[in-house]
C-alpha cells in the first residue's frame, strides 16, 4: 500500500527527535530544569538585534505586495548579487549571484542538490561520522551512501577516501566544523582532499562534485580562516543556511551557490533549478529573503556558546571523559564508556542526561552533546556527567 | 550527465514565466503603464492589516529563540489545532491538529501527497484545464498524469472520468475555484464525484485518493458555500496555501489535512511525514505558523477582485469575446480568436495585451487572463482589447 521506507521515516522520529520529544515528556513530571537535554542543534542564543530590527522595518515601510509576493523561483536577483559580493569580499572568491538559488534552507539545499545530481545506482560520498539526513536524501534518489572514515583527529582519512570513490562517485559531501564532532577541516585538508578528487575527475573522465555544507561556518571559536571551496575545487557546490549563525532554524532560509568555475556551469544550474521545482520549491520565503542583504556578515553572540563548549569541555576532561575537542559548531563528541552507544544513552538518560548515540551518523561508540543550550544548564549538568562516569568507573 | 527532462524544467521557465519576464523587459522599453501584463496570479492587493500588526507584534514581543527556532516537523500542534478548529467551525466538519502538516505552501503540498502516495507507473486523474504544475509533480515521481475533460460549464465531464478511473488510479486532484477558469464545483458536483470514487474503491478494492487543492476556497464572489470535501468523501486530502487569500505568495505557507476518516489514517499521515523529510521539508517557516492562529478566517479586500472581474468580464463580453463566467478565484478564461492559442497570444504582444496561453493546462484554444491587477490597468487595457478584437474580425 506505501512505500515502507518512507513509512518508516515518518513513524520513526529520529533519535534525535525521540530524545528531544522524550525530554519534553520529562520536564513535565520532574521540571524543566531537572533534565539536561543535549539532544538537538536548536540555537540557544537569540538573533542578533538587526534580524528583528531589519524585518519590523521592512513590514512597516514596504509595500506589502512587493515584500511579501513571490520572486523568481531562485530568488530575488538583488538579494542573490548582495550574497555574492559579501562572499567574494569576506573569502576573497569570485562567485556571482547568478549561480545562487535561495533555498528553505539547508535541507532543502541538500535535498535539491542530490536530486538535480544523483541518478539512481550512484554514489555519494560522506565522512563518518555525519549528519543523518544525507543518507535519507541520496536514498530518496535512489542512490547509495559510502561513509569514508575518519583518521585520529576526526577528519577525513585520505587512504580511504581514494579507496572508495569509484566510476559511480558522483558527490562528495563535507561539512565544515562538523556535525556532530566540531572538527574543522583547515585549507591543507581542503586542498588534499581537492587534490584526489581531481585525480580521480581524470581517472574516469567525468565530474565528481565537492559539495560543501557550511550551516556552521561562522561558528568557529578560534583565529581560524575559513577555507572557501570554491577557491580550491572547480566543481564544487556550497549549501548554506541562516539557520544556526543567525539563529532562525524554524524560518528556512539558505541557498545553494554553484561555483561558477564548475564544468558546464550552466548546466549544472539548471538542472539544480530544475530539481527544485519537480521537489515544490517555488520561492524561498520573500520576508527573509528581503533581510538577507541588511544581516550579511552578523551572526548570533557566539561568545556565549564558547563559553559553554570551554566550561563543559573542560569539566568533562576533568572527569575523566574522552572528549574531542570541538573547533567550531555547537557539539562535543565524546567516548561512550561502553561498546553500546545506544545503550550508554539509555544508561544516560537515569541521571536526567540526553545525549545523542553516534549510530545514526554512521559512526559507533560515542555521543554528541549539543551544548546550544542555557549556561545554567550545562552548570547543573556537571554533577549528572560525574554521577554517570562513576556509575561505570567505580 | 544530466537528467533531461529536469534540465528542460531548469531552463524553459514555463510558458507563464516567460511571458511575465518579456513583460518586465517590455515594461523597461515602453514604459510599466503601457504593458498590460495579465500572466502572472500573483496578488495585486496587499494583506489584510492583520498579518503586518500581527508579525510585527510577535517580533516584538515574542522571546526569539521561540519565534525563529525549529519546531517540530509537521509544525507546531498548537497552530495544527487552531486551524481545526477553525475548519470545524467553518465548514461543519471534524478534523484535527494531529492529521494536519504545515508545509511551504500549495506546491509543497502538492509534491509532497504526490511523493507520498503514488508509485511509479501509477496514474494521478485531474481535471482539463488544470494547473500545469500537477504533470511536475507526478512526473517527478514516475507517475502518469490523466486529464478528464471538462463539461460545457468547465466542470468535469463525469462520464469521462468513470472511464479514466481505471487500476493504477491513485489519486484524484481538483481545484476549485479553479485555476485557470474560476469554475466553481458545487455541493453536488463534489458528490457525484465522490460516488464515483467510491463506486470504483470498491470495484478495484483499494483506496482512490481525493486531493483537493485549496489555494483559491476564500476567493468567491456570490454566496457560495464551499463544499469542503472531508464532509462527502473519506479518503480525502486538503491541500491549502494562505498565499492567495491573504496575498502572502512568496512567504511560503500553507497546510497539508488528512481527513480521519481515511483509511489508515496514521500510516497515510506518516507517509506524507516521510515523503516531506525526504524531499528536505524540515518545518514550514516559523515566524509564519506562529501567525496562523491570529489570521484565520481574515482575508484581502476581495472586492477590488470582484470589481476587477466585472469590469473586465462585461468589457469582453460586450467587445464579442466568448468568455467563461469566473464564480471564484482571479481568472478568466476566454476563447482565442484563432484556433492555436500560443499564437493567438503572440498576435496579443503586438497590443501590448500578455495573455497565457491554455496549452500548459492541457487545453487548447483558450487564452488565462490573471486579473489580480491594478484597477487602471483593466481599464486602460480595454482598448488594446478592442483592438485585437477588431484585428480578426474586421
């Protein structure tokens, strides 16, 4: 009668949003401040005042004919060439506002990309561990998901990503800090990994696209730069969203920019245009597209979530746990203290503490802790953390 | 390397598209009062105050993790059930929150219930002339779009139906009032439809789906009362968009309602959850569900629609053009004056009249004139009319 894997996705919630509808459940009875829910990216912190500032302007000056009415299906060209002159002067790039399409955000970006890109039977590239979702929408095209390992410091294992792209490769997808380990891939890591696709686009004698998810890209709590992909690879794709730098996750607003050096450039944005309407992408929302131009270039007080990854890092080193240490986004990747990450959850979960297992991002053994979440939060989190670690230690 | 049939839908914006782009640039040439430019249905009068005040009035006062953050997937419940209770009232029948999916509007919808419901090879049956984007999104999915033809009124020819209906039949989508001839399917037109169905549910032994899509049910200019199909047929879907009766086009938002009385009910709502996830629909925008619940019931001042339509209804009219009587939505649609339509609206460009032809709604020989323009346009645009007029006939 339907189609069972569809089905499955729509009854099984993720285990992301089980824990996070269970902790709901659990507020009720024990109170919100008695469990430590660490269970989903949804930004803690507010957005940044010119957000609210910018969008009460615009509905108290403009027409609303012209403010809230539909725009090209890629989005308002202005908008478009304002995302494009900010890229090219904040990452010294050259791409141009023609090859942006303004997406609800990065999910639809992510979904529209392998629809426009993956035929049945081909192969998508990820990095073990990552984030779920890319499974479920190169599976809803029919294609196949190969995870590439990580190497000590959670980032790409070369050795096997050349293993394992093969004549069907046809995408590659990174993001960078990453979810769920905060790992950032720095320019050498960026350059390697252009350096064998490159190899491999000759080898077989078609395109292997780069594309790079960059919903944390200004969540970076150190000096470091980021590394455009544009710069580095020709066919290479960025998805980005407002979602967590700005702190507007519920109102979809991304895009998905084609970097105009890509082979066959036109093409390629054209199919991707293509892909969008056969998914019932017809505009990405005009209010938000209208604030795109004024919030370029701003994001949400990141200082509050560098203060909560180094107060929570640190106490769980202290303790004694195996902690990545996270560069960017708003997650800590920590060592289960069993085999079971599944199980270590479960375990979890008697002290009031919702950590998410790392099976579903094709990786075993850990969890990810996002600490977007109130200070006070991660404060009375400690003695749960401590509880938990000697109730396996001692 | 790329699909063609998505590189086709990414290059040939529609027929629509086009002429509302030679618009623009012809607009540029001769200045924006002398184009008469009745392609596009984007509304023309501006949201009622309601939506301004009330998006102000949540900016501002709103906590704004809460107003930008996620909610769940099928929306927030709280804004699921206002809309039922709404409904309830309105239409005196009985849905609820938990059956209803918030989306990012009517073609959302659509892709969405198509995605959810309809295997390859399977057949959707809709009603000539429809709204071309039904062949997409059945396309997308590997399904066979169906037109049944209409009746001398423009309502469907029920003898061709019952012989359209065959097997693979999966479902059935109308619109009304529809687009592109304001048709309006009266009480009894949605209940000789229903017997139908059921006549055939029950030969063939499994359910036939009834997708109304919705976009249009305030736009009605008489006393009708809307026949609201969860009342006459179980296995039914509403599909609805907020975008034209509170001129919100590009803001995205509108719902998916399964009616309880489907046959099973939660594995139908469930599919439609998954189908959504893997097309990348995560929540619909945020700061828009939070305004549901104040918006209900209101809409544009749909008299300067009606005053719109009978003016330039009774101008045609009297000129000599035969024209489709509109009960609802801001269409008219009129008899070419030579058989091929699409040249018929290359001979209008002359008069600087943009008129769309019926070809893309599966009908041939008809002309869509979107009327939800200024008034001075309709006016000033007579003449260009009678001068196309005279054109053929003298």
């Amino acid at each position: 009668m339907f189609d069972k894997k569809m089905l499955d996705i729509g009854y099984s919630q993720s285990t992301i949003r089980d824990l996070y509808t269970y902790g709901l459940a659990r507020k009720k009875v024990i109170g919100d401040d008695n469990v430590y829910d660490f269970s989903i990216g949804n930004p803690s912190i507010p957005a940044p005042s010119v957000v609210n500032e910018t969008l009460i302007k615009l509905l108290s000056e403009e027409d609303s004919v012209k403010i809230h009415g539909y725009t090209v299906s890629p989005g308002n060209i202005d908008v478009r060439d304002s995302i494009a002159t900010y890229l090219n002067k904040t990452y010294n790039t050259a791409v141009i506002g023609k090859y942006i399409f303004l997406t609800c955000g990065a999910a639809a970006s992510l979904a529209i990309v392998t629809k426009a890109l993956v035929f049945p039977n081909e192969e998508v590239i990820v990095f073990a561990p990552h984030f779920p979702e890319y499974r479920t929408y190169t599976e809803a095209v029919g294609g196949k998901l190969v995870t590439v390992n990580p190497d000590p410091d959670f980032l790409p294992d070369f050795i096997d990503l050349e293993n394992k792209i093969t004549n069907k490769t046809k995408i590659v997808i990174y993001d960078s800090p990453n979810n769920p380990t905060g790992a950032f891939y720095t320019e050498e890591t960026i350059k390697k990994m252009s350096d064998i696709l490159s190899k491999k686009e000759k080898e077989y004698g078609h395109p292997i696209y780069l594309v790079s998810d960059e919903p944390y890209r200004e969540l970076l709590y150190g000096n470091e730069k980021y590394p455009f992909v544009t710069n580095y690879y020709c066919n290479s794709i960025v998805c980005y969203s407002f979602s967590k730098s700005l702190s507007l996750p519920g109102e979809r607003i991304g895009y998905i920019l084609v970097n105009p050096k890509c082979e066959d450039v036109e093409d390629v944005y054209a199919v991707i245009c293509g892909a969008a309407s056969m998914l019932g992408y017809i505009c990405a929302p005009a209010l938000f597209q209208n604030m795109v131009p004024y919030v370029l270039g701003h994001t949400s007080n990141l200082e509050e979530y560098k203060k909560n990854k180094d107060t929570l890092y640190n106490a769980l080193k202290e303790i004694g746990y195996d902690v990545i240490y996270p560069t960017g986004a708003f997650y800590l990747f920590m060592k289960a203290l069993e085999e079971d990450a599944e199980a270590f959850s479960e375990v979890a979960k008697k002290f009031e503490l919702l950590l998410v297992p790392s099976d579903p991002f094709s990786y075993k053994g850990y969890i990810r802790i996002a600490y977007c979440v109130s200070y006070k939060q991660i404060v009375n989190s400690l003695p749960a953390f401590k509880k938990l670690y000697d109730y396996y230690k001692k």
